[in-house]
C-alpha cells in the first residue's frame, strides 16, 4: 500500500489527480472497520487529516473535516443534536462530515440535517470544483455522485437558516447506535416547514406532501399532527433488515416526525 | 512502510503494512499490549488511546496515517514509582474483574478528568459510553470516576447502569 499525506488541498488535488482511485480516508471510522473486518485492502490511501483546508468552518461553509465533536459545539441546534448521538466520544472526536457524506449509508446522521435545510456538496478535483444539492450527490445506498480523482471539499448551507429546528432518532441505546429511523425538521417563522428522514429509503428522502400540510399553518392542530403523521408513514419506503422490520420502521417514521416537528412550534 | 510516531513519550519507529491499526502496530510491533483487541470496529472502547491530545479507538486509526502523531497508551500514564490517581481510584474502588475493558477505561477516565474534571454524574456516562464492561456492571466503575475526580459523594454511581 501506498499513502500520501497532503498538507494542503494543492498537494491533495495534485495527488488525487495522479492517482483517482486512491482511497480517501478522513477519521476512519467507517474505512478501517472495513479494513479490519472486511478485509478491504486499498492500494492508494490519500490521507485526509492533515488537510487544513478542509477543517475550515466558516458560516454556512462546512469544511468536510469538520469532526462530529466540533459540530456538537458549533452554531446549528439540529446539526449539534445529531452530532452528540453519534457513537461514541471516540468516534465524534474523529469522524466527518465529509466522511458521513462518502459513506452515503440510508442512516447517516448528518444527512437528514443536510437534506432538510437544502444543502449543496462542494466537491473538486485538478482544476474543477462542483456543487451539488444534496439529492444530486445523494444517488443510493453507499452510491454518491463522486468521481474518481475528486474529493469532498465541505457543504454549503443556505444564507439564512431557520433557527426552529430539531433532530431526532430512533435505536435500542442513546449511544453507540445506527438509527433506525432518524429525523430532522426545520421551520421558518413564517411556517414553512421542511423535514428529511433517514434510513427509510435508498437514502434520505423529503417527504412534500406532509411538509406542505403544515407549511402553511402558523398553528398546527392536533388533528393535523395526526394527518401529518399518516402522510409522513405513507411516503416513506423502508425495508426490513436486522435492526428493524418495515412495518415499525414505517409507524416509527410517523411518530418520530410528529415529535420532531412538535419541537419546532410555539409552545 | 516505516511510521515514526511517539508513544509515551518516546520516539517509536515501526515497519507497518498497509492494513495495519494503531493498535496492531502498538500492540504486535511495539510491544505494548495495554490497549486491548477486542471488536476491531469502534464498538467497545476497550483499545482506547490518547491520539494527539483526542481520545480514539486504536482500531480505527489506519497506522500508516499515524506518522508523526503523539499517543498515550495505558502504558503511559503511571510513572516509574506510582499509579496513576485514576489507576488507584479503580483498584481501591474494585472497579476491575477480568480486566479486559479496564485499560480503556482508564486511559478514557484519565482523558475526561484532563478535558473536563468537574463533568457531572450524567456527563461522565455520556463521556464513557463508548466502553463496554460485561464484567463489574458499571456501578464500580462511576465510583471509581468519582472517587479520582476527589467527589466525597459519587452521586448516581449506584444508579442502574
Ligand atoms: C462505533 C461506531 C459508531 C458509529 N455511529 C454512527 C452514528 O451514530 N451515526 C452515523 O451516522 N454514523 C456512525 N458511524 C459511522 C461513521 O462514524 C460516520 O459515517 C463518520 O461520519 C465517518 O467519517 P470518517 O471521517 O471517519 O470517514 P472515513 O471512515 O475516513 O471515510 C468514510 C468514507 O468516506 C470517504 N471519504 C471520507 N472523507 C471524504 C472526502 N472529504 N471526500 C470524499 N470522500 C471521503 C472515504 O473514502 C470512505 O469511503 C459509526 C461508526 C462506528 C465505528
Ligand atoms: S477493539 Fe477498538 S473499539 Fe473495540
Ligand atoms: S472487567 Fe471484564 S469487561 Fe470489564
């Protein structure tokens, strides 16, 4: 195996673009379980840490080095939410965002955050940079829109951000666990309301239909939480696996949407 | 590859492969076998070292990226003549049965009581619930915690874990 360790994102580029299959490797936290368990021996590593560029966190720019333990300190309430139920302290000290994003799993916590609030992936290569919206780069279970000899440079996130936001998320323990449903809602003051579930589909989906039930209400009813609930139930499709079946995956949609919207209204 | 890192204190050079850990290499090359193998995915917390100032999981460091990295094993925390105080708090408190997550444990307990000495009895759970125990049941452990953090009353210890 051969490694390279940039220390800039000129050296980065320049390395990726001599050699664009190299694997990429952030906090390894998700790379080395497949390496100590799968057996996956990559021939190229180009290592990410070192990389100062890409631990930039400027306003609505996340660098994708940003480590789950300085999005748990950092200015977003949701995004700080879901950063402090991932794994562990020794996980959050070392996993991305940017790793998160490369994984693509349907459960990834950051992605329910980034798809309620419309986010764009900043990706480039030798001479290219390209942003796209999250459901452009999201295509599939562990398939993103990323091309050999590119990287993941951060995320951007709109201008304004609604500060009405939460994240929630389902599993048999507070730590340590993969959601079996995760959740994100956001809302403006005027009532608009976004909300991106995960692990209930190929990858995190919006659901339309319930967002625009509430969308207009500056106040919502306990009846139309009960419709809201049912349109968000219908429009997920999730599967059964070992962590849950898809019915209660389904009902559990529902339910965790209606409490994660619940924190976003007056009280 | 050769890696040149330091453990302890000390300059350390190793001949890695490619898929190597840290806690391979710590462990099969370097001859430290304080920090312990166990699920090799970040599960256990049970491999847990200090990592240039960051608590990590061994496992999940690539050692090949470790070059010029600073860790602290388990190893690395008593001096030539005496424990640890957080050593000391887990053998008076008897927070120890077979042993096997205790220098995790300890090297995690010896990092929170670094970060943030006056962590609350929930924010020490929260602080150490990437290490698993099967053995002593947690309730030793927080009175451990308690009793290196110089609490007179380590309240919540004896709650259910
Ligand atoms: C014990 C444990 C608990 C976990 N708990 C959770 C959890 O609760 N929620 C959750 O969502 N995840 C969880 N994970 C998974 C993992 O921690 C996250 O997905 C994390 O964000 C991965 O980031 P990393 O920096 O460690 O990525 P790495 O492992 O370094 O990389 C992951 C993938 O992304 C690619 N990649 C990394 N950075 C870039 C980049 N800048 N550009 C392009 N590609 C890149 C890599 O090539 C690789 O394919 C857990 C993992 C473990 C081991
Ligand atoms: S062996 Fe590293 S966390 Fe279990
Ligand atoms: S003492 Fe046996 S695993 Fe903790």
């Amino acid at each position: 195996m051969q490694i390279e360790r940039p220390r800039d994102l000129d050296e980065l580029l320049a390395g990726l673009d001599s050699h664009p299959e190299a694997t990429l490797l952030a906090g390894g936290t998700d790379l080395m379980v497949d390496v100590n368990l799968s057996h996956h021996r990559p021939e190229t590593v180009v290592a990410l840490r070192r990389v100062d560029d890409l631990a930039t966190w400027d306003d609505g720019f996340i660098g994708a080095g940003v480590t789950y333990a300085r999005m748990e300190a950092g200015p977003h309430p949701a995004l700080a939410q879901l950063a402090r139920t991932v794994g562990s302290p020794q996980i959050r000290a070392t996993g991305t965002i940017g790793g998160n994003l490369g994984t693509a799993s349907p459960a990834g916590d950051t992605l329910p955050f980034l798809a309620a609030v419309d986010a764009e992936v900043v990706v480039a290569s030798r001479g290219d940079r390209r942003r796209l919206r999250w459901e452009d780069f999201l295509l599939g279970p562990k398939h993103t829109a990323l091309r050999p000899g590119e990287v993941i440079v951060g995320v951007q996130l709109p201008e304004r951000l609604p500060q009405r936001q939460a994240f929630a998320k389902i599993g048999v323990r507070q730590a340590m666990v993969i959601a079996t449903v995760n959740c994100c809602v956001v809302r403006d003051e005027d009532g608009k309301t976004r909300i991106a579930l995960g692990a209930v589909g190929p990858t995190v989906v919006r659901t339309p239909a319930a967002e625009e039930l509430v969308s207009s209400q500056q106040q919502v009813s306990a009846t139309m939480l009960d419709e809201f609930q049912r349109l968000v139930s219908d429009d997920v499709t999730p599967i059964t696996d070992h962590r849950a079946t898809e019915r209660y995956r389904r009902h559990a949609a529902g339910v965790l949407a209606r409490r994660t919207l619940e924190r976003c209204l007056p009280r | 590859m050769i890696v040149t890192l330091e453990v302890n204190g000390e300059r350390r050079t190793a001949e890695v492969a490619g898929w190597e850990s840290l806690l391979w290499v710590l462990r099969e090359r370097l001859g430290l076998t304080g920090a312990k193998d166990a699920c090799q995915q970040g599960e256990c917390g049970s491999c847990s070292v200090i990592f240039d100032g960051q608590l990590v999981c061994a496992c999940l460091v690539m050692a090949a990226d470790a070059e010029g990295a600073q860790v602290t094993t388990v190893e690395g925390l008593a001096d030539a003549t005496d424990l640890h105080p957080v050593q000391r708090a887990y053998v008076d408190e008897g927070a120890v049965q077979c042993g096997y997550c205790t220098p995790g444990l300890v090297v995690a307990t010896a990092h929170l009581l670094t970060e943030h000495p006056d962590a609350t009895p929930d924010e020490v759970r929260e602080a150490l619930a990437g290490n698993l125990c099967r053995c002593t049941g947690y309730g030793s452990v927080l009175r451990a915690v308690a009793a290196a953090q110089g609490a007179s009353d380590p309240a919540g210890a004896d709650r259910e874990a």
